[in-house]
C-alpha cells in the first residue's frame, strides 16, 4: 500500500498538483512507513521558519519585483549598450552583462528573458547577429546571475546546507565571472564573423545613460562593500537594499506610484515568497525524516561499492545534477536534493561551499536543458519559437557552459580563492 501510495504522488505531481501538496503528503507517508511521529514535520517547519536568514529572501525577492516594475532592465541596458557598444560583439556582451545583472536580483531566470528578451532580441537581430545565435543567448543568459549576489539561490542553498551565506557569495564571483568572460568572447568571435554594427564611442551618450543609470549601479556595489566589508549582516543588507529601491524607483526615478501600484507589487512578492516557503517548510521536514531513516547512509553504503575516488564521485554527481537540473527547478532541487548529497559529499572530501557552486552550475545548465529546462518553455512563450529550434540555438552555449563546469568541479580554488587571503 505504501508503494501505491508513493506512485500516486509522483502521478498528482506530473499532473501539476501543487509541489507543497506533494511534499506534505510525502513526508506524512514517510514518517509512517519509517515509524516515525510526523511530529518531527512541524519541528522541522518551525526551525525553519524561525531562522535569522530568511528574513533576506522575502526583501530581496521584493527589491527584484520593483526593480522589474520600475523600468531597471531598460536603464541597464542603454548604460551597458553605451560603455560596450564599440566592441566586437558589444551587443551580445551587453545582454551577457544585463541579464546576470538582472538575475541576481529578480532571483528568477523566467522574470529576466521576460523582462529583457523582448527588449534585447529584436535589437541583437537588427544588428547583424544571427537568430539562432540570439536566440541562444538570451535563452541561455536567463541564468547567468544565480552565483552572484544577492541571489535567492545561494541564500535557500546556505539555508538549507547550513553554510555561511557570506562565503557562499564569495565563493559564486569567481566563477560566475568566468562564464561570464568564456560567453563574452564567443560573442566577440561570432561578432566579428558577422561585421555586425558596431557603435561608435560616445562620451556624451555614455555620461547621459550611466546619470540615467547611476543608482542601479550602485547597488551591487553597496552590497558586496556592506556584506564583505562587515559593516552589515545579510539581513540588514536585504532591508537596506529594499528601502534603497523603494527610495530609487519612487522618489527618483518616479516609476511607481505609491498609492496606486506599491499595494499590488507587494501582494506579488508576498505570493512569490509565500509559494516558495510552502515548499521550503514541507520539503525540509520530508528530506529530515530521510536521514533519520538512514537513506543517505544507505545511499553513500551503495556508493562506495563503485566509487573509489573524489574525482569519480564529482563526475557521477554533476550527472546526476544535470539530470536533476533539467527535471526540477532550483529551488525545490536545492530543498530537496541537498540534504540528501551533503553526507555524501563530505564523505569523499568535497567542502560544502564548493558543493553549492558545484550544485548551483549544474542547475543553471539545467535551467536551458530539456525535457522541462524552463528557460526553454519561457523562451517559447516569448519569442514564438518552438522549443527543439531553442535547444539547438542553446548547444554553442551549453557546450561552454560544460566545459565551465569541469573547470569548477575540477578547480576548487575557483571556488574558495578567498581562502587562500
């Protein structure tokens, strides 16, 4: 009966039955198949929901959902277009550098094709870049801010691993950085194939957009200068960072309109976090009541049978990471598959740091990577293409993309540089 039951979860999951309803409903069946009160369920919740950390989530989600409302994508993307524009390949560049941007705000690769695909694609086209190429770039490029922060992910990641979420964002820079510089050049190779328009350097133009843009650049840099420096915890910068935007897109800019859209645009954010709490809260009460009943003992038990080494151990993971990437998205990947690796990899010497970079690179190849990469379906949505014509468009990429990861798996000093100070 237990074994039909779990069947019936997975089928009401294929089916699109809420994944908290799923999880719930999984960890109840668990706790009684294991013989274990379910009590250990709330227990679970209300550890949770009680951390310092995840006062940041809700702030930061509700910093991206402003920044998107008040017109930050356009602004980025005129500043970026102005300082790169003359080089090879300085569109592409530009969309590279908009999109990671965006990204590691908005905490959501969807909400950046939407916001800036539209914006992006039919200028990259106009200017010479081929279709496929475009396509495959914005398609991609969705992704490329989840290792810097303040991204959602690395912080559900620290959460969730018990992790200093401080060196988990050190730990990103580095390699989101150099797949950063590795599609940079593609762009400038493919740039310079095609003689696409180059812009010619304007000082006045690029004073006028960085005046124009001026805020939004400041922001990051307030971040990684208040975090790293010490002078603010992750939660004071998440409320600093809220406050800022307010300030930026209201007062400032005046984007938004305080008595008529700051209402609705926090009921957005209240939903995005709320939904993802519910499955945070289920997720980690049903993967607790795995390793009370042994499951990653059993499972490092079986691996040991067939891996011998580190190396080898890291090669089957990122398999299993890629397959689990292009399957689930990150947030539940993280929730649920992380408790579950983290024995494993601190059995064959993988530091829990450089296993979230490791984890999170394999998820952001799996965000473009069917059967359910949702960059794919996004991008289909938006641009009116079917899904197999983007996967092609993605290869190029995606083979950069691999090749990136070996380097970060391979090379953890990409990883924990800041170690070594």
């Amino acid at each position: 009966m237990i074994g039909v039951a779990a069947l019936l979860l997975v089928i009401l999951a294929l089916v699109g039955v809420p994944l908290f309803v799923v999880l719930g409903a999984g960890g109840l069946l668990a706790s009684h198949a294991a013989d274990i009160s379910p009590d250990i369920l709330i227990i679970e919740m209300n550890r949770l929901a009680t951390s310092p950390n995840m006062i940041a989530i809700p702030l930061f989600t509700f910093a991206g959902v402003l920044m998107s409302s008040g017109g930050a994508p356009e602004r980025l993307v005129n500043f970026y277009r102005a300082a790169l524009g003359w080089m090879p390949g300085g569109l592409a560049i530009v969309t590279i550098g908009a999109c990671a941007f965006f990204t590691s705000y908005s905490g959501a690769s969807g909400v950046t094709i939407l916001a800036l695909g539209g914006l992006l694609y039919p200028i990259l086209v106009g200017e010479g870049y081929r279709e496929k190429f475009s396509l495959g770039l914005l398609t991609t490029s969705g992704s490329l801010g989840l290792l810097f922060p303040p991204s959602l992910a690395i912080l559900i990641y620290g959460i969730v691993a018990g992790v200093n979420i401080e060196q988990m964002f050190l730990s990103g820079i580095v390699p989101g950085a150099l797949l950063m510089i590795l599609l940079a050049i593609y762009s400038m190779i493919h740039g310079q194939q095609r003689h696409v328009i180059k812009h010619e350097f304007d000082l006045n133009t690029l004073m006028s957009t960085t005046r124009v843009a001026l805020w939004d650049i400041f922001l990051p840099i307030g971040i990684v200068v208040g975090i790293f420096g010490g002078f603010v915890s992750i939660m004071e910068a998440a409320a600093a960072t809220a406050a800022y935007v307010i300030f930026v897109e209201v007062l400032v800019h005046k984007k938004i309109n305080l008595k008529t859209e700051f209402f609705g645009l926090l009921v957005e954010s209240s939903v995005l976090f709320g939904s993802l709490l519910a499955i945070l809260l289920v997720a980690l009460g049903l993967t607790n009541l795995m390793i009370d009943a042994q499951l990653p003992m059993q499972m490092l038990d079986l691996l040991e049978e067939h891996i011998t080494s580190p190396l080898e151990f890291l090669l089957l993971l990122n398999l299993f990471l890629l397959v689990v990437g292009a399957m689930m998205d990150i947030f539940s990947a993280i929730i649920v598959v992380v408790p579950l690796i983290l024995p494993l990899a601190s059995r064959y010497g993988v530091d829990p740091v450089h296993l979230g970079v490791i984890f999170l690179a394999n998820l952001e190849i799996g965000y473009s990577t069917p059967p359910v990469g949702i960059n794919l379906f996004i991008a289909s949505q938006r641009f009116g293409k079917p899904i197999v014509t983007l996967f092609k468009a993605t290869l190029p990429f995606l083979l950069l993309m691999l090749i990136w990861l070996m380097m970060v798996t391979y090379i953890p000093e990409l990883s924990l540089w800041w170690r070594n100070e």
